[in-house]
C-alpha cells in the first residue's frame, strides 16, 4: 500500500487509477475542459497549472471539481513572505482542492500549512525544479553540491517544516521515500515520460512505471497525452504501464 492510498477523495468511485495525474497545460479553460471530457472516465485527477492562472484555471478547477467529481492539483509553486503565502493559501482552500504546491523554504512551507487550517487540501513542498541541472543552479547561486543531495536536503526541511508531501523527480524518488521524515508522506513526480517519448525541456525523467516503484504515489504526465491525435488511447496506454 503507498502513503496516497487513504489519501482518496471521500466517496471516490472512478474507475481509473488516480496514481495518474495529467497536467492540463493548455492555453486556457476552454481547451482544458475540451481535453477533460475526451478524456472523460480514463481520467480522475488533474493539475492545473501557473500558465492557466489568467485563462481561467480556478474557473476550470471548480468545474472539473464540482460538476464532473474529479481531484484537483493546483500547482501554484507559491513563494513570497510567510504572511502572503499563509493568505493565498487561506484564500485557495476555498476551493476544495486536493493538492497544492509551495516552494520547499521552511517558512514558505509553515506558512501554507497554517493557511490552509481547517482543510483538507494536502501541501506539497517543490524541492528542485524537474526542468533544472546543476548548470541551472550555478547560474542562479544557488548551493553546491549535487543535485540529488540538495532535493534530499530540501525534501527533509519541507517534510520537517509540516508538508504532506514533496515534488521531485523520479530520479530522487527513492531515496525521498527512505528519509525518515518521509514516512506517511506523499512523493508526486513530474518527469515522468512514457517509454519513447520526447524528453521535451525535462532534464531528470523516468517512466511510468520506474517512477512508482521508485517510492513515488502520484505521476504528472502532461504533453505526452495532450500532445497525442487521441489523448484517451494515450492515457489508457500509460495506465497500463502502471505496476
């Protein structure tokens, strides 16, 4: 059984694995919502997005959420001082949501928590962008050291800090998912790219498949199924690459 087992929405009766989270990365609700319903039952958890922010994605959340029963994962990535984090926070619980993103700093994270009071959303801490290598790091002054050992030592401060979970990628999934402050927490891994497909800007990227059982509850696959002439027949075929 994985940490996101009891996790499942409150009466959850969908047919489909909710292991399977795809990103609505799309120009606007519209077309979010036209992917959903071809999607229709194969689908029952989604991520919205910070590029739908302003076409729409708390509109789309809510429809998808109130009229079509689906779990929704608001990745916001929020970063800012504790009192505005523990604000927007506060002001997005309102929408029932079952997942939300902060970056993993510890006061960011302590402050989502409190913001979030009285929910059930769960806090995901963002350790280190899927997108992002250790060129990337040395040329924002970030800290040295490895890739790895810095999502480690992020992960354990966020998890530490009061998140339900973490970010990362499938690469560092396992040893997340050996920390002691990991245990009962949940693992979601962007990356993920079916066997064969376009990397795309992704740099630290698994299957499907590698991915869980590299500790991970939740994959997010996004171009792969929304990029493909039948988006269905592509979510049913990473569905059954799924252990």
């Amino acid at each position: 059984m994985t940490a996101s087992d009891p996790l499942r929405a409150p009466g959850y009766a969908g047919s489909s694995d909710d292991r399977l989270i795809v990103a609505l990365d799309v120009a606007d609700a519209h077309a979010g919502l036209e992917l959903a319903n071809r999607l229709g039952d194969a689908v029952s958890f989604y991520k919205i997005g910070l590029g739908m922010l302003t076409g729409g994605g708390l509109a789309l959340a809510r429809e998808l959420k109130d009229t079509q029963g689906k779990r929704i994962f608001l990745d916001m990535k929020l970063f800012d001082i504790g009192a505005t984090v523990e604000a927007a926070v506060r002001g997005l619980s309102a929408f029932d949501l079952d997942f939300l993103t902060v970056h993993g700093d510890p006061h960011v994270v302590r402050a989502a928590v409190e913001g979030r009071r009285g929910e059930a959303t769960k806090i995901l801490a963002v350790t280190i962008l899927t997108s992002l290598d250790r060129a990337d790091l040395d040329a924002s002054c970030l800290k040295a050291g490895d890739v790895r050992d810095l999502v480690l030592e992020r992960a354990a401060r966020a998890l530490e800090a009061g998140a339900d979970g973490v970010i990362a990628s499938p690469q560092e999934a396992g040893a997340i998912r050996a920390l002691p402050e990991a245990t009962g927490k949940l693992i979601v891994t962007p990356g993920v790219r079916p066997a064969g497909a376009d990397a795309g800007d992704q740099k630290r990227i698994a299957t499907p498949a590698h991915a869980l059982a590299a500790g991970a509850d939740h994959i997010v696959v996004g171009r792969p199924i929304w990029q493909a002439p039948d988006p269905r027949a592509a979510a049913h075929a990473i569905l059954s690459e799924l252990p």
